[in-house]
C-alpha cells in the first residue's frame, strides 16, 4: 500500500488537537523528534463506548469524576482485608476478578484516572465508528474466532472432550499462545491499555525504533525509511517500517500471522505518533481487519513516567500449561475406567 493510501486511512482518526510547538519537542542529533522513554498507558477511560453516549465523543468533567471514584470505591472494597470466617469464595471470576482461581485487585493496575485532550474528557479510546464501539464482524470473521481454541474451558469435571471428538488438551501446541505465555494481540498492536502491564518503552535510533511491550515479552522493532519484507517474512505482531510525517511518526505494518502455520490475510494497522508535549505522546491508530465490516480507529495519550519497565516473566512460576495437562491426562483416564476400556 503506497505511504499516500496510508495517509488517507490514518486521517479517519483525525480530530481536534492541539500539540506543543516544534521547537519545544526533544529531537535526535538529526533533528527527528525522538520518542525515546517510558510511557504509562494504563488509563480508565474505556476502550470501547458506553452506548448511552451513543456518537458523543465527549463527557463533562462531573461524568469523569465519577467515573474515577467508582473505581477508587471498588479497589478499595477488593482491597479490605478478608474475613477469617468467611465462606468459600465463588467459582467463577466476577468483573473485578474474583473468584477460585482469579487474580485479586492487588495484581490489577488500570490506572486511577480517565484522559482529557486540550481539557475534554473522551467516552472512549474508540473514535471511529462514530458510536465509539467496534464494527461487527463478518460470517468470516465469527467462522474463524469460533474454531480457535478457547483461553479456558469450564471444568465440569469429566473428560467431555473425549465424548464429543474435540481435543483442547493433546498437548501444548492444542492451547493459546496467551495460555503459552508468548503472545498476546490486544497489548501488542495496536496498543491498548489492558488490566496490567501498561508501561511501555521506546528505544529510538537514526534507523529503527523499537517498541518493547513485555506482554509477552515482545519487542516490536519498526525499520524506518524502509520497504515491507516479502509476503513470507509474517509473524504474529506483523512487519512494520515507519517514516516521518513532519513531526509525527507513522508506522505502517502488515503480514500478520493467527498462529504458527496461518497468514492473517489482508490485516493492516496504521500507528501515529506525535508529541502533545515535552512528556506526552499522542498515540493514534487505524486497523483495517477484513473480518471487520468497517475499519476502526482510536487514540490516547502516553504520559511519561518515571517508572521502570520490568520483565513480565510469564513464565517464570507458571504451572497453568503443565497442571492442565496433567489433569486432562487424570480425567481422560478416569473416563476410560468408567467406559470400561
């Protein structure tokens, strides 16, 4: 897709900004703005729009507020201490993670306040549809999310797989690469805020600029004033190359991968990057997804922060994959001693 193209598909997340003036912003020895530093993207406005806004891009400053001390109350009941004498907890996880199994509030950071952009309080992260909530998908789309393999199954406590053909436990390549610990799409590109491990790091050279996520642990390196790779170099985040648009950095990626064996035909993710002010970015994106009935498009700020990127270490103490295993392979058993084989 020609960098012209490319242009008119990042317009559709075009809105009123303002931005700091170009001789205030930090610049590499060439005189690119460099985005170079730590970014802490966590955030409460929602990704997608509450539909009683319905097109309005906007909420008052009151709606905000409210929004935050809901949150804060929340956190604050999930945070008093637990009642010695309490009964069991419940068996599946509520919206703020409870449950046998779950993670508590104290492993979340959603961060305590919504955005505001030259003072107006958005509704969502979504711009564009203008309700501010994802297209449909198509047949295709619904066809392929629907012979995924599943993050979790509920355990009725029986081999059921084995009674109806399916097999979501052969091994470790019948489970998710979120469930592997190696990929996680939503965090990746475009990025978003998400439950945890919302700081994320740019490293920016005359060349390249790469973006380390750390969910899982993947380092997206964007090759600057560069060509696509040939249609067999795909993975799961894509190849991405960028260039500069004045002071703003596009970056274009396509040749994405659902999983190890299948090309993701005709995704294609639109970034931009500019500077609102010496420490905060403007983060935009455009995707055109065929499994969509429209492109969408979204933006937020990144604010810098002082605080250091750690490794996420998913795996480091993670039993789910193997525990997993090991107990389809009990229950298979116990089914097959129940069948009399």
């Amino acid at each position: 897709m020609s960098k012209t193209l490319v242009l008119t598909v990042a317009v559709l997340v075009s809105s009123a900004l303002s931005v700091v003036s170009a001789d205030d912003i930090p610049r590499t020895p060439s005189g690119q703005p460099d985005f170079s530093g730590t970014y802490d993207i966590s955030v409460l406005t929602p990704y997608e729009r509450d539909p009683k806004y319905g097109d309005t891009l906007y909420m008052d400053g009151r709606e905000a507020r409210e929004i935050e001390q809901a949150d804060a109350a929340a956190a604050a009941r999930a945070n008093e201490a637990s009642d010695p004498n309490r009964s069991a907890p419940a068996a599946r996880g509520d919206e703020e993670f409870g449950g046998v199994g779950a993670y508590n509030r104290f492993w979340l950071d959603r961060g305590t306040t919504t955005f505001a952009i030259d003072g107006k309080y958005r509704t969502s992260i979504l711009t564009d549809p203008p309700n501010g909530r994802l297209p449909t998908l198509t047949e295709a789309g619904e066809k392929r999310r629907a012979d995924l393999p599943a993050f979790g199954y509920e355990n009725t406590g029986t081999a059921w797989w084995l009674e109806n053909g399916d097999d979501p436990y052969d091994g470790p390549e019948s489970l998710t690469p979120l469930n592997r610990c190696v990929f996680h799409q939503s965090a990746t590109i475009p990025i978003g805020p998400r439950a945890y491990n919302n700081v994320k790091t740019i490293t920016q050279t005359e060349t390249h600029v790469v973006l380390l996520v750390e969910w899982m642990h993947w380092a997206r390196v964007i090759r600057l004033d560069s060509e696509h790779a040939h249609a067999g170099a795909r993975s799961m985040a894509g190849d991405s190359i960028g260039w500069f648009e004045g002071d703003t950095l596009v970056v274009d990626t396509t040749h994405f991968m659902t999983s190890w064996h299948e090309s993701r035909e005709g995704l294609h993710v639109v970034e931009r990057f500019t500077h609102l002010d010496e420490d905060n970015l403007l983060y935009e994106f455009t995707v055109n997804d065929p499994e969509h009935t429209a492109p969408y498009s979204g933006s937020l700020p990144w604010p810098r922060t002082d605080k250091r990127l750690y490794e996420f270490a998913c795996h480091e103490g993670n039993y789910s994959v193997g525990n997993s295993l090991r107990g389809a392979r009990f229950l298979e058993q116990e089914w097959r001693q129940q069948q009399g084989r």
